[in-house]
C-alpha cells in the first residue's frame, strides 16, 4: 500500500503543482493585471479566438494566473463584447482583431499564439489560418469534426514549422494525473476494465445540439474527456469498439444529435472500456478495476472540485487552475523548443475513436479502430 502524504509530497514536485496553488483569488482582478503588465515582456501572448463562455469564463481568467504566457489579444465577431474585454484585460486597440482581418495578426508581434475557442466545425478554418498567419496555435476540444480536418491542421502545422496543442486541460489535473500514474504504475495490479461516463442536461437551440457545428452531440463534447480518462489510465489505445444509441426520448431537443450513448472499447490484453455520455442525464465519473484494488474519482472531469479514491482510502491533491496549467505548459515547451504533451496527433487520434464510435453506433457493428 503506499502512502498517501508521500504521494502526494512527491506529485506536488514533481509537478511543480505547489507553485499554481497560490492563493490569487484573494487579489483584485487590477492587481493581477498590474502585476502581468510589468513582467509581460517575459511571456508569450495568446490571441483567443472567439470570446463565448470557455474564453470568458475560464481562459481569460487563468490567463490572469500564468506565468509563461498572458492575454495579449483578441479575434472576435461581436464588436459589443470588444470594450469590456479590453478594459477587463487590458487590451490594446492594435490588439483587436475581426475574423475579416485575422490573417492581418500575423503582422503582430506581441501575438506568439492564436487559441481557437470557436464552435467545432470552426476549429479546422481558424487553426489553419492561424499557421498561414505564422503563429503558434492551441485548438480546443474535439480537435475537428473529422480526421480528414485533423490532417489538414496537422499539414498547416508542419508547413508553418508552428506547434499545435489541443485544450486537453486534464492533462494538468493533479487527481487525473493521478489516475494515470496509479495505472500506469500498476500500483493496484493490471487493470481489468475500466468505466467511465460525462453528462449533463444541455438547453435547446445551441451550437453543441447542431450536428453541423458540434459534429455530433455529448460524444464529441463530453464523452471525449472519458475515452481520454479511459486512455491515460490504462496507457492503451483501444483495439476496437461497439456503441449503441440511447433512447432518444425528447426529440424535439435532439432533431439530428445523439441524446445520449454508450460505448465498449476493447483493450489490448482483454480490458474493456465501458463509457457514456449524455445531454439529459448528470453523471461525471472515472473508475479503473485493477488486479488488487479499483481506483476512481467522481467527480472526474469538472474545472476544479474533482474527488478520487484508490483501495488505500481518498485522494488529497491540491486545486490548481487547470486551464493555466495547460497554457503555461505550451507556452514553456515553445520557449523551450520541446513538443507540447498535448499535440495535435493526440487531437487527431481522439477523433478517429469519436468517428469509430459513430460508426458502430450507426450500424450496429463491432468496428476495429485502425491508426
Ligand atoms: P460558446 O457558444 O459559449 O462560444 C462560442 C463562441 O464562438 C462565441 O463567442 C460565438 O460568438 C462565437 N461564434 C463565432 N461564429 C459562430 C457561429 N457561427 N455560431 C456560434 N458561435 C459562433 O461555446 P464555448 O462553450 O465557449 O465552446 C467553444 C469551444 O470550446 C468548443 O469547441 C468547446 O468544445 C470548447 N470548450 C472546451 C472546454 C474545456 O473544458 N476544454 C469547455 C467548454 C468549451
């Protein structure tokens, strides 16, 4: 059994976790931006893309937090939304871009990186044309719509000799690191199967229910966070994969999305992977069940607030702003000249699992996952 201080002493650094907990809340909104003002020349500058919910509500304000990189600018179709961005953020007028004058960024020296927050059938045209501008990019999730998409973007990239990461922010979770390092390890033994499931009740006439712009419906948006748990818990990619539809009870909701779904992954050495998602329906976790004990954490996928247990008692990490984490992490491996943990090839494969899930779905068949 191992100890959970020790653990947890060595996660905090080997992560560098304890220097992300500092206690920033406390401070105004205008002492953090002071204190960016005056040590930005140090930091790269990140242009978001799209200024809807996740950019307001979580990266602009992690961009508040990061040590490496620092909000520099905008790209955004709502000229009403400009003035209050610019004053919360302060923000240059030369800062500010349209999506007519985009490519004009490209001219912009304190922009180092472009950050697609835009609907997901956008994320391929506004990637693409952040490398044609020169920038580095970093697109949110899911990565594209399609692989064909992902190719494109992966292609812009090389071209440009840019980097492209994905908003994998998980991936800086400490109780998902966690889950992966238990696995991993094999701490508990060799996994036996693992579980996992994200949904909540979305509102009708949005993006995420429009099969054009979202590209399906909570598979894309939230089932990806489960079948990347289910990845960097067990190490694995998966073989193959069944999946069938959720009753569609409310289908004037749903006109051409799933309502919900479930899905079996094969694993190599006969793990299975049995995931879900829902646009109707609240759950949010992870589980693993290893040889000598199951591991877990629900919730699992939430920006803060995440819980886990293991056969040795209840998971204690410290909070961190996630979304600072991973924009600090991308920032630091383009100074560095290191590839980022979270590149457009991990986008790319989540999206040929979404598209084999879809597959199966729709025609009631086993479909094997090819690279
Ligand atoms: P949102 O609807 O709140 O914002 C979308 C933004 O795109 C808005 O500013 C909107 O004005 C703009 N937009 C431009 N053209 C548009 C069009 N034709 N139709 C609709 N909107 C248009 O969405 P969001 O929740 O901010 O999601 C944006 C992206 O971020 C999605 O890809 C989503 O999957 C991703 N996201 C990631 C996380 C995460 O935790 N990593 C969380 C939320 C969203």
């Amino acid at each position: 059994m191992e100890n959970k201080n020790t653990s947890r002493r060595t996660f905090i650094r080997n992560t560098g976790v304890a220097a992300l907990g500092l206690p920033f809340l406390q401070h105004g909104i205008e002492t953090l931006n002071k204190q960016h003002m005056e040590s930005k020349k140090d930091k790269l500058g990140i242009a978001l893309v799209g200024l809807g919910g996740y950019a307001g509500g979580q990266l602009a304000p992690a961009l508040l937090q990061t040590e490496h990189c620092y909000l520099a600018g905008i790209v955004t179709g709502s000229p009403d939304k400009i003035p209050l961005w610019q004053k919360k953020y302060n923000i240059p007028d030369k800062n500010v871009y349209n999506y007519q004058n985009f490519e004009s960024i490209g001219n912009n020296p304190d922009i180092d990186i472009i950050y697609v927050v835009l609907p997901n059938n956008m994320h391929a045209e506004y990637t693409i044309r952040g490398f044609d501008a020169g920038k580095h990019v970093i697109c949110e999730k899911p990565m594209a719509i399609n692989v064909a998409d992902c190719d494109r973007m992966i292609a812009a990239a090389k071209k440009a000799g840019k980097e492209l990461s994905i908003g994998y922010r998980l991936h800086f979770e400490p109780y998902n690191l966690e889950m992966a390092r238990l696995g991993t390890s094999k701490t508990y033994g060799a996994i036996k199967k693992m579980e996992g499931g994200f949904g909540f009740k979305a509102q009708a006439g949005q993006w995420r229910l429009d099969k054009k712009m979202a590209g399906g419906g909570p598979l894309m948006d939230l089932g990806v966070y489960v079948i990347q748990g289910m990845c960097y818990t067990s190490g694995l990619e998966p073989l193959s994969v069944t999946a069938t539809e959720g009753t569609k009870t409310d289908p004037a909701r749903f006109p051409d999305v799933e309502q919900s779904l479930s899905w079996t992954f094969e694993f190599p050495g006969g793990i299975t992977g049995n995931g879900k998602s829902s646009y109707d329906d609240s759950y949010n976790f992870l589980r693993a069940e290893a040889e000598k004990g199951d591991f877990g954490l629900n919730p699992a996928y939430n920006y803060n607030g995440q819980r886990g247990t293991t056969a040795a008692g209840v998971m204690d990490f410290p909070q961190v702003n996630q979304q600072a984490r991973q924009m600090d992490a991308f920032a630091l491996s383009l100074k560095n000249k290191t590839r980022s943990i979270v590149p457009g090839e991990l986008g790319r494969r989540d999206v040929r699992y979404l598209q084999a899930i879809y597959e199966s779905m729709a025609t009631g068949k086993k479909v094997s996952i090819n690279k």
